[in-house]
C-alpha cells in the first residue's frame, strides 16, 4: 500500500493566499518543498482523501488521473477539504459519462452539502460515522473522531489493506479520550499527522503544533500502536507556524518525525 501526500498546507497554503508572513515570502523566493497546496492524499492512486480547491493542479503536477479513483473519502467539511463546485466537472456536459464514476464516503454534513448542490446527480453517496467501519474493495476504513468541529463528526481514517494499515489524521487537534481508547487495539504502520501551529500555539484547540504533535506521537509509542518500524509523518501546516519545511526538519527529525511535502510518495 502506498500513499500520496498531494498537498501538505493548510486552510491558505504555503505561501499564504495572501500571506506576507515570513514563511510566506521565503516559500515564493525558494519554491520547492516549501511550497504546500491544500491537503489531500491519495492511498495506492485509487483512494483519494479529500477534495480541496487545489485538486485539479494536483493531479496535473503529479500526472495523476481522476478516472482512476474508485473512491473519495472526506475528513470533514471545511472549504480547504471539499470544493462542492469542483465536482461538476466529472459529468455531462464537461465529459460524456453519466454517472459518478466512484464512491464517496463522507460524514452527514458533508452529505447534505453535495446532495444540496446536486439533487438529481446519480452518485453512489455512502454517510460514514466515527469509530464504524467500512469495506471499499480490498481496504478497509475505519474512522475515527477529530476533535476539530464541535458540531460534525470529523473524521481522522485508519485504512487497512493486505495487513498494512496506516492512519490519516489531519484536522485532528488531540483526540478525545475515547478515540486514544479505540487507538489502543491497533498498530500503525504509518501515521500521517497534522502539524498545523508549527512552533506557535492556538487559542483554537482544533489543531497541533510541533509540540503537541511529539506529545501524541511519544504517548501512541508508549501504548504500542506505533513501534520503532512505524514511519510519522507531518501534513497540513500552516504559515502562521513560523516553520520553513528546514526548521520542520530541524525540530521533527530528532523524535523520529518526517515533514511531509507535497508530492511525496510514501509506501509501506
Ligand atoms: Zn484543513
């Protein structure tokens, strides 16, 4: 199984939309890893994860196909996470197929949203719920609860395929109590977590930073779901962290802890 990190910034990106931040104009000025779309992946080039606004430059950076997704899986419903619009662009009369041609997976929120703008689309529209998996083919998905919206089930996404299971979790803050419960029956072969505050900290508490992503990831080394072969790796950052992709590597690789960057290609 493999999976392809397609964008690593958060809610604006790297360089900020229209940020003039430090991060920002260092990341103009050098390019490279330091620039981050929005977030999403893409497990084995079949399961996408999300759906944000830069989806289509993703593909094309990447040389990737859409018609080869069987399936979309979405976290939650912020606007960095689904661009509703985007969808359009699948059926007629922008191509000759009629039918959605994959599964998505998505919370109640996010189920409303697109039924509301397409009421009459024939799209096979599957409501997921924390902590109940899911069978898609030959992986199986289990969700588990973010602690990031009070008022939606926001999703972090165990995937399991041919006894390799990785975890998704982007939008995270730290977990509920329940969902650290639920994490002890499993082991990781990889984690992909947020680093979104990089060395600051939030008022908000939807959201890690440097430090709390060591925390997390120090604890599910100590309960075992994540042993010394377990690759983490960081995703979503955002230019308000004050952290450039090197001073990322500066401070992550030491615990073990890879900053991810857009484009990478992780197999397990
Ligand atoms: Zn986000």
């Amino acid at each position: 199984m493999n999976i392809r990190l397609l964008g690593t910034g958060a809610a604006d990106g790297i360089p900020g939309f229209f940020g003039n931040d430090s991060v920002s104009r260092f990341a103009r000025e050098n390019g490279g890893k330091e620039i981050r779309s929005r977030t999403a992946a893409i497990v084995d080039g079949v399961m996408k994860i999300d759906f944000p606004p830069d989806t289509l430059n993703q593909l094309q950076r990447d040389s990737l196909d859409a018609l080869d997704w069987t399936a979309l899986v979405f976290t939650h419903s912020d606007d960095d996470h689904i661009a509703v619009n985007e969808l359009q662009y699948a059926l007629i009369p922008f191509t000759d197929l009629d039918h959605l041609p994959y599964t998505i997976y998505a919370n109640r929120v996010i189920c409303d949203e697109i039924l509301g703008r397409y009421p009459d689309w024939p799209i096979e529209l599957i409501e997921t719920h924390s902590f109940e998996s899911f069978s898609h083919g030959p992986y199986r998905v289990v969700p588990i609860k973010a602690t990031h919206i009070d008022e939606e089930d926001c999703q972090n996404l165990i995937i399991e395929r041919d006894g390799k299971r990785l975890l998704y979790a982007t939008d995270t803050g730290i977990w509920p109590s329940e969902t650290f419960e639920f994490l002890k029956g499993f082991v990781l072969d990889l984690l992909v977590i947020e680093c979104t505050d990089g060395f600051n900290e939030s008022v908000y508490k939807g959201h890690l930073n440097i430090e709390s992503v060591i925390q997390v990831v120090e604890s599910l080394r100590t309960e075992g779901v994540l042993t010394p072969e377990s690759r983490v790796v960081t995703t979503h950052h955002g230019h308000h962290g004050d952290a450039r992709h090197c001073d990322l590597e500066r401070a992550l690789l030491p615990h073990r802890i890879e900053p991810g960057f857009d484009g990478m290609l992780i197999e397990i």
